[in-house]
C-alpha cells in the first residue's frame, strides 16, 4: 500500500530545504521519546521542524494503519459515513486515509499542538475535494468538546491520554460518532490495553462492534496476549533514508477497534496471525465466537485451503470457509 501520490508530493514540497541531518535527528528524537515514555506516554510535539519529521517518518504507517482497519470495517456495514471528525489529528494521516476510502463530504480535525495543526493543514490544501476543505480546530479533548460527524476516528492518540481523561474521551468521542467510531492504536500491549479499556466501556455504552472483532463477548486474547495486526507500507526513498534500512517496504503494527451504532452483520472468523504452511496443509489461528480455534485444511479442502493459504491476520473468512 502506498500514501496517495498528491499527499507524497505535498510532504516533498513542505520538506524541501529542510536540512537532512535535522530531519533524521528530530525523526529519532521523537521515536525515542515516544518509545521511553512507556506506557503513559505523553510526549508533546512543539517545534516546526519536529512535526515535519513525523509527518515524513510516521504518517506513512499512521495512514496504512487507519486504512487497513477502516476497510475491514467497512466490511460488514450497509451504510458509509459521509462526515469525518479526526480526532488529535496530527498531521492529518487519518483524514487522508478515510478520504482515500470513503466518499467524505466533510472534515474536522481537531489537534491541540499548533505546529501540528498548521502542517497537517498545509498538507491538506494540497489535496482535493473534502481534504482542501477541511476545517482545523486547535482544541484540547480532554476541555472541549467533540463535533458531530458520521464517523470519528482517534488514530494513536489515546496512549497520550491518561487515566480518567482517557475515558471521558472515549465517552465523547461516542457521543460524537453518529454512526461509528474507529480506534486505532500501536500494535503493542499498552496499546491493545487502551482498545480493550475502550471496548469495554462502549460495549457498556450500547454500541456494537464492526471490527475486529466477530463477536461482542470478552476478548479471548486478554489473559495473555494481546490482539494487533500488521499492514505493509511502500517506503519512499526519502522515508528509507531517514529510517535506515533498506527494504522498500515497512510493516506496521497496530490494534484496532470499530464501534457502530446499528448492529451489524458480523458473521465469521477473523484470522489472528499469518499461515502456518506446512507440506500439504495450512493451520490458521482464527477468533470465532466460541473463542480462539486453530483450524488446518488439507489440499484435499480445495478451494478452501487455497483461500486460508492466502489469508494473512486480519483476514476476516467466513464460517462455511474453515470447515
Ligand atoms: C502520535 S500523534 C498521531 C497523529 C495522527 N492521528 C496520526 O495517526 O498520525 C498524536 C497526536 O494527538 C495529539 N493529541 C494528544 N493529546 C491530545 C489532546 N488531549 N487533544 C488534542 N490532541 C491531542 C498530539 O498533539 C499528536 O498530534
């Protein structure tokens, strides 16, 4: 997967005649921070130049993350929102995910930190439609309130939310959500922890889930693992220099939750980790609503065993796919 062209080009543009040396220490400064805060973490983004760093090294994967899980979600709903709350919006990663998935006729992003704010905004005036559009709020969500809109998403926000703040934002952001709310998370067991704090409470609150998971039940993964997903991202040249490395791809990991007002049609397995190809079957770890299972197909399943092989985690099969 790949960022749309006109967000590569608006980020090449904004970075031109940045130094390359203070890009990559900045990208590692933020990484380092994020990383050493540990689970509470809280680390603020003040300077221009640092934001522009995470503009250029993590909304590739904050975008991958958010499409891939918006697209499962999708899966098992009718309708499709029209209107978007970005929730700690940052530099705008979620909208421009959302945008290149649904068919958005509004935008409101909502960041506290200026220079995140004017550099996502500075992005987005380069997109089309919806994205040039969009309308920037510089507001705290622990203070202020959340706007209406069809679907509010909060993309790696709530693990810089603490404690009670965190769930007075999950409760307003529900509110908020006319239709779904989408929260996405890293793929790490402090961020599993946030999802399933956050399913818990909206479960509570009368909503439905559309994904991931395939059934409203506790998490069977609570105990003692922790549920996450990975999606591939196509790295640019500008992204493998400032992150190292060499592969033309990085994969991110990420926890994920989907909450709907109407109650959907979830029937299913979701698949929890890629294959195991053994010589003649395949064993995949999949969440049904009778809990974890792992089912093998042989090569006398067919089409069925040809289909498990090519699933990856996250793919959602149906019942009558595994048996
Ligand atoms: C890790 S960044 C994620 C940005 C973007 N959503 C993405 O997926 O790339 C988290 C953002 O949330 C913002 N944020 C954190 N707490 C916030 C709050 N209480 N109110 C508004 N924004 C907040 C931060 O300033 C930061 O820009």
């Amino acid at each position: 997967m790949e960022m749309p062209d006109s967000l590569r080009t608006a980020l090449e543009n904004l970075l031109d005649g940045v130094p390359f040396n203070s890009l990559i220490s900045d990208a590692q400064n933020i990484s380092m921070r994020y990383r050493s805060h540990g689970p509470k973490a809280k680390p603020q983004i003040k300077e221009r130049t640092e934001a522009l760093a995470y503009a250029a090294s993590r909304m590739p994967a904050t975008f991958g993350a958010v499409y891939t899980a918006l697209q499962s979600s999708l899966l098992s709903l009718s309708s499709r929102p029209e209107s978007l709350a970005d929730v700690g919006a940052g530099t705008g990663a979620a909208s421009w995910a959302a945008d290149s998935v649904l068919d958005l006729k509004d935008i409101t992003c909502i960041e506290k930190e200026k220079v995140m704010l004017d550099t996502g905004r500075e992005l987005m005036s380069h997109g089309s439609g919806a994205l040039r559009r969009a309308k920037w709020v510089n507001n705290d969500l622990s203070v202020s309130d959340i706007p209406k809109a069809d679907l509010v998403i909060a993309s790696y926000v709530l693990n810089e939310i603490t404690g009670n703040i965190r769930k007075a934002v999950i409760e307003k952001m529900w509110s908020a959500a006319g239709m779904m709310l989408l929260i996405v998370e890293p793929g790490t067991p402090e961020g599993y922890s946030n999802i399933i704090e956050a399913r818990r409470l909206l479960l509570e609150a009368g909503a439905h889930i559309a994904a991931p998971c395939t059934h409203e039940k506790s998490c069977p993964k609570e105990e003692k693992d922790w549920c996450h997903f990975t999606c591939r991202i196509g790295r640019s040249r500008l992204h493998r220099m400032l992150k190292g490395g060499k592969a033309p791809y990085e994969d991110e990991k990420f926890s994920y939750l989907c909450a709907v007002r109407e109650k959907c049609n979830l029937k299913g397995m979701r698949v929890l980790r890629h294959p195991l190809v053994y010589s003649g079957f395949v064993q995949i770890e999949v969440c049904t609503p009778e809990g974890i299972k792992n089912i093998r197909l042989s090569k006398k399943n067919g089409e069925k065993y040809k289909k498990a092989r090519k699933a990856s985690a996250g793919t959602l099969l149906s019942a009558d796919e595994t048996v």
